[in-house]
C-alpha cells in the first residue's frame, strides 16, 4: 500500500492514495478484494440456504427467502448510511483533511448508533404487519418471523461492521475489509452448520450464527484500525459537534440509504407478486436470488471501486482523471457482463437444482425461466452500476436514488401485470426492462452534466 504523510506529519500506513499512478490498475485493485467479499458474501448465502433446505425442509427454505428480502430492508438502510458516509471519508482523504475526516468518524459513530438503535426497535414492532402485508403463507408465517426477529435484534452489530468496513474502502484499504469480511462469513458458515444440521436449531440457528458472526467480526476491524488506521480515530479534539458537517452528513447517508432501501423495497413488492404464484415459485425465486446475487456481485464490485476512485480524485481536485476511471470502469464492466450472461444461461439448470433438489420438477422449471430470461440484460445491470459509482463518486448521489426509483416502479408495476399470465419468467423481464430504464436516464443525466462542463471549460478558456 501507497504512504501518506498528511499535514499533521505522522505517516498514514494501510491506506492507498488513487490520485496518481495507472488507473486500471488501481481500479483493479480495488475491486478484486471486493468482489472477493462480495462472492464469499454470495457463498455464505448458499450454504445458509443448502443447509436449511436439506436439513429443515422446503417451507423453512421458502421461510428464508422471504426473510432475507426482509432482512434486506432493513441492513441496506444501514449499508447505504454507511456508503454515504464512505464518500464523504473518501473525499476528505483525497483532499488530505485528516482533522475532518475523524470528526466525520465520530459523527457517523455516535448519531449512526442511535439511529439503528431506533431502526431495530421500530422494525421488530412493525414486523408482523409488514409479513401481512407482502402476502407471507400462512405456513411460512412464524419461521420468517422468528428468523426475522433475531437478525433485526442484532442491527448494531451490522451497523458497526459495515462503517468501519466503508472506512477502510473509503481509504483504499479494500484487502483487510475482505479480510474480515472471510472471517464472518466462515464463523457464520460454521455456525450455521452446528446450530442448523447439529444441534436441530432451524431457522433461529441461522438467524443466530449471522449475528454473532457480524458481531466478531466488527470487533475485529474495530481492533484494526484502532492499532493500524489511528488517523481515522478521533481524539478529544475531534469530538465535538459540527453542525455543517453533521448536515452533510444526514444529506449523504439518508440520499445513500434510500438509494440503497429503494432498490429493496421494490424486491419486497416484487416478492409480494411471486408469493401469489405459490410455494413452488417462492422457492425457485429464493434459489435465483442467490445466483442472481453472485452474478450481479461482479457489478457491484466495480461500482464500489469506481466510486471510491472519483471520490478520492473529485476531492482531489483532479476531476479529468476521475472521470477517465469511470469511463474505464464502464468499458471493463460492459465486457465482463457479456460472459456473466453466456455462462449463467447455459447453468440455469444446475444451478437452481442444487437449491430446490431436482425431484421439485415446477421449481425448477420456474427458475430456469427466470435466469435464462434475466441472462439477456446483465449488460444493462452492470453499466448501471457504472453510473451508479460515478455519480456517487462526484457526490450527486440523488442521481442514484431517482434512477433506483424509476427502474424499481417499472419492475414492480410490469411484475403484477404479467406474473400471472407468464409466471416467474415475467419477473425476470420486468427486472431486465428495469434496467434498461434506469440506463437510459443515467446516460441522459450524465451527457447533460458533461455538456455544461465543457460549457464551463470553453468559457473559461476564452477568458
């Protein structure tokens, strides 16, 4: 990793400057751990559900599958604070603003505690009529409430682990945030495994292993960067409040987690149309959400890594060489989504049957035609993701959420129109049209903010 001496004079270790040096590479680096995390992540999620569908049944698998699109409500509000909070580090790393950056540290500590505080409690009283509302079986009621309950009980846990995992991608530190992110997901694994196949725990033993294993995880990246990253320690001095920044702050995280809570809010809706279809579709969706997860990890991967690289050099001041990483980010993207797509279609099969077993003939067929009809829009998936980066990067992070939205009420509204008359394919293209969607206002967005820059070039240069 790069060294950096800061204005204050001690050297910054464990840390890596993206404000000079070969893009590509840089971009590379980046985005290797994290895709890494993101596949182990992936992996985790399909030993969960291998160990719960064999061990405890298909009603507890289904049980999962709408408790993880629950779950997901609620933990990417808090994953969106935290990226929100990421690109404010980010760009106060690049500009070298150390003082700043640890008080950001201990403002998003102390006011991001108290909300997912907040947000646990409000969520597990809310729980019940949420299930209700998205048209929970009744057979599948209490597992995905029981599971539910335990996850979102352990929220701070999830909070802590993911900001000091953002702290650490906001400096460029991507190799130990996957570091710690392999710890979890192993301890989780292994847990999971005792708790569920073991010791007959069912769906509470998994729901326990995720988070004790986020838990161990946090004190471990806690403990690393106390002893390694003390720049982003706040002291005494630090520690006061700062209303601008603290504004700045909210702006970011609430933009960031909407953006974030959106995207799930709308897979919410949409698993409320495939409940309608039955116990059979609710399974083959729950086996494709996995596989679509890991897929869809690739861009992703690239996003976060673009967003970090234009945010260190937006804060930087060197805004030409920000955005030659993205539109490099962008072309590396569009490429790999093209033999995402050629390998998925041609595993749908196997794919789905190593979730649901190949005896569960409607299942499987329904998640084949998912995948397969999905498989031809990855590219627009992922030079979405692209955008999603960049505008990140640049801090015009409402982009995303509007664009997020937009390609979020295509899905849902196209899903309950055409899943009763196509089945579960229809979600897939929905999904894909989505996509397409959120691009087309991407690329309109982007093009006008380039032709009132080179506006602003021209004038300036005429002077």
């Amino acid at each position: 990793m790069s060294r950096i001496i800061s204005e204050e004079g001690p050297a910054i270790t464990h840390s890596r400057s993206l404000t000079s040096g070969k893009i590509g590479s840089q971009l590379l680096f980046l985005a290797i751990p994290l895709l890494l995390g993101n596949i182990f992540q992936q992996l985790y999620n399909f030993v969960a559900a291998i160990i719960v569908g064999r061990y405890v049944g298909e009603a507890a698998f289904a049980a999962i599958g709408v408790g993880g699109t629950v779950m997901n409500l609620f933990i990417f509000v808090l994953t969106g604070c935290c990226t929100g909070v990421s690109i404010i580090l980010a760009s106060l790393f690049g500009k070298g603003d150390f003082h700043t950056l640890r008080k950001e540290c201990f403002l998003a500590v102390v006011f991001g505690a108290g909300f997912t505080l907040f947000v646990s409690l409000a969520s597990i009283a809310l729980l019940p009529s949420l299930l209700e509302a998205i048209h929970t079986p009744a057979e599948i009621f209490e597992g995905t409430r029981q599971y539910l309950n335990i996850i979102l009980g352990g929220l701070l846990a999830t909070f802590f682990y993911n900001l000091c995992a953002a702290s650490l991608r906001a400096v460029g530190n991507t190799r130990y945030a996957l570091v710690f992110l392999v710890t979890a997901v192993m301890l989780n694994a292994a847990l999971t495994f005792v708790l569920v196949a073991r010791f007959g725990c069912g769906i509470a033993g998994a729901a326990w292993a995720t988070v004790f294993s986020q838990a161990f995880s946090a004190l471990l990246c806690m403990a690393y960067i106390w002893k390694k990253l003390p720049f982003l320690v706040p002291t005494k001095e630090d520690m006061r409040y700062d209303g601008a920044l603290l504004k700045k702050t909210i702006l970011f995280a609430s933009l960031s987690a909407m953006h974030q809570s959106s995207l799930y809010i709308g897979k919410l809706l949409v698993q409320g149309a495939v409940n309608l279809l039955g116990t059979a579709a609710i399974a083959a969706y729950t086996a494709t959400g996995r596989i679509e997860g890991l897929s869809l990890a690739v861009g992703e991967s690239g996003a976060e890594s673009i967003s970090v690289f234009v945010a260190q050099n937006t804060g930087a001041g060197n805004h030409k060489r920000a955005l030659k990483g993205f539109l490099e980010g962008l072309a590396s993207l569009a490429f790999l989504s093209i033999s995402v797509s050629f390998l998925l279609f041609f595993t749908a099969r196997p794919g789905v049957i190593l979730f649901v077993g190949a005896n569960q003939g409607e299942a499987v067929a329904e998640g084949v035609a998912y995948m397969r009809s999905l498989c031809f829009f990855y590219i627009f998936s992922y030079i979405g993701s692209s955008f999603v980066g960049f505008f990140r990067g640049t801090g015009r992070i409402n982009i995303p959420f509007i664009g997020t939205t937009l390609q979020i009420t295509v899905r849902v509204v196209l899903s309950y129109w055409l899943a009763p008359l196509l089945g579960l394919k229809a979600v897939g293209l929905a999904t894909g049209i989505g996509w397409i969607s959120i691009v087309t206002f991407q690329f309109l967005v982007f093009s006008s903010i380039r032709r009132r820059e080179r506006r602003e070039e021209a004038a300036l240069s005429g002077r």
